[in-house]
C-alpha cells in the first residue's frame, strides 16, 4: 500500500460517515457463531436485512466472504478488533446484490483488497453506495476476478487452509455472477443466496438470475458435497433465534419443500385456475413457514414468480 493509498483511506472514513447516517437509524445487533476453531458464521440485523459474512480468522490477515451493508460492516470490523483479528485484507463476495457488496465501501477504504467475478464487479459499479465512492477515489475496487473455479490460501495456526471458490456451471442462478466458497479442512460450504433458511428465496431476475439455473445449482450441491458439509445460507433465522449451521441434508430438505410448491403451483395451472384465483386460494398450510415474518418473498409474490418463471411458450 503506498503513501497516497493510506491518504485516501484515511479520508474515506470520514466521507463514510455521512453515508452510513442514511441508515444509522437503524440499530445493528451482531450474532456469531463458530463453525470452526478460526471461522466465524455472523449474522447482522438490521431495518434493511440480515446478510451473512463469514470471518476466516488468520494467522496473519482476516479474510471476509461478503462484505455485508456499510453500517453492518463497520459493526463487523469492531468486533473484530475487540476479538483481537488480525486486519480484514480480503474480502469474497457471493454476489452483486448490494446487502452482500456494498459494505465493500468499509473495507476497501482500509486497505482490503475485493476478489469477485466479473459480472458482480460490473453490478457494483452501478450501485449507489459505491459508484460515488468510486468516483471521488474513496476506493478503488482493487478487484481480484475468479473466471470459474479458484483456490486461495490463508495461513491458520501455521497450515496453509484451502478456500475454494466454485461458479455454479449454469450462470443463471440466484444472478449472473454468483460464487460458492468451501472450506474442505472444516466441511463448511457458504453458497450465498442459494440458500434462504427456511423461507422462500428471492432470485435476481433483473440481475441475470432465473428459477431453472437457481435450483439446478442446488441440487449440484447436494450432489456433488459431501453429507457432513455445513452449507451456510446467504440469510439466516432473524433475531433473537440463534442463527442456524444447517446441514446438507436441511438444505436437501429445503430444496424439496420448494418443489412440492413449484408443482402444487403448476399443477393448479394446469387445472385451469387463473393466477388470481391460485393466489386466493393459497398454498397448503404445511407450506405457510416459508412465508411467516420476518421474511423476504411472501406466499403471493412467490406463486406468481413461479407461474411467471415456469410458462412455457408450448403451454400458450
Ligand atoms: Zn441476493
Ligand atoms: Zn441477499
């Protein structure tokens, strides 16, 4: 890092202040679990959500998978130090959605280096936290891209601990631009917004995504990775719960229970019923969880993106 870096950096956390206001109204409450002896699950809350990123505690650098929201970031970085972590100096993201990127503004203004794929570095750059951050040289994003599968290394406790970065084959998932990380040492997998703990999943239609390649991604995962991996979603339980370290067989059960409405949904086309009237009647009971509050996509908004996503011009 040279002289001119640190003086930008030094500026930025000033110039961040102003932006963080927007939303320090509302409180941040940080919940953090091990999933390892050096790796930590944390799940901010917010008014505008609950991200996940994980801390890979090295020996002499931390490393971050997703950089979370400005305020829920500067939240991080103190517990962090209050837990004595060696400075963040690499942060991973999953994807281009902004409660995953934007926090970025926090940690590329001290110093951390962003690895990405290309799609999410081209999203970034239209979002509103960091273009002008970008345009007045508050940052750089000093962004590393991964093409399509990548190992990186971060010393723990002396041993070199493998972080392997994996794009789903499909490039139509939860967006265009998505990235897995596995850690093997530890059987612990973080796939972003593949996963929503037990509630329906937004997918990033207008960011490249479709329901086709989301759930085709899935089922690569519980495919291809071994049943002891922890698979880590992209959003948790909400406050007060204690946030979940689901298995892969949850995550297998999940998936399930998204099919089962995907094909009562269908199947209620299929007998002629209007939208509408699918919506009026409501999906079975046993579905009703995936949409109890707090949650992101509710009951409605799930039938009719699933009706939207499964026409088929050979159904007209
Ligand atoms: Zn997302
Ligand atoms: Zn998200």
């Amino acid at each position: 890092m040279n002289t001119q870096w640190s003086a930008l950096a030094g500026m930025a956390g000033l110039a961040l202040l102003t932006q963080a206001d927007i939303v320090s109204a509302a409180p941040v409450t940080l919940d953090v679990v091990s999933l390892a002896p050096r790796v930590l699950l944390v799940r901010p809350e917010t008014q505008v959500g609950n991200p996940t990123t994980i801390a890979l505690l090295g020996d002499e650098e931390t490393w971050l998978l997703d950089a979370s929201i400005p305020v829920s970031a500067a939240a991080i970085d103190s517990m962090l130090v209050h837990r004595g972590a060696k400075p963040v100096t690499k942060v991973i993201t999953s994807h281009a959605h902004r409660d995953h990127t934007d926090g970025l503004v926090h940690w590329l203004a001290r110093g951390a280096s962003g690895v990405a794929t290309v799609e999410q570095v081209a999203r970034m750059k239209g979002s509103p936290v960091i273009a002008p951050a970008l345009e007045s040289g508050e940052i750089a994003l000093l962004t590393d891209t991964v093409a399509d599968t990548r190992t990186l290394q971060i010393e723990m406790d002396g041993v070199p601990v493998d972080v392997q970065l994996l794009r789903p084959k499909d490039r139509s998932g939860h967006t265009d631009g998505d990235l897995f990380a596995y850690l093997p040492s530890v059987s612990v997998l973080y796939v972003g917004d593949y996963y929503f703990f037990d509630r329906f999943p937004i997918i990033g239609v207008n960011e490249g995504g479709g329901l086709e390649g989301y759930l085709a991604a899935i089922d690569w995962i519980t495919n291809e990775f071994p049943e002891e991996t922890k698979v880590i979603p992209g959003h948790n339980t909400f406050a007060p719960t204690v946030p979940a370290v689901p298995s892969l067989a949850e995550f297998k059960a999940w998936r399930a229970d998204l099919q089962r409405t995907i094909d009562w949904i269908t199947s209620q086309r299929s007998a002629g019923l209007t939208a509408d009237a699918i919506v009026a009647k409501g999906l079975p009971s046993e579905f009703g969880r995936l949409s109890e509050k707090p949650r992101y996509v509710p009951e409605e908004r799930w039938i009719r993106f699933v009706l939207d996503a499964t026409a088929q011009p050979d159904q007209e």
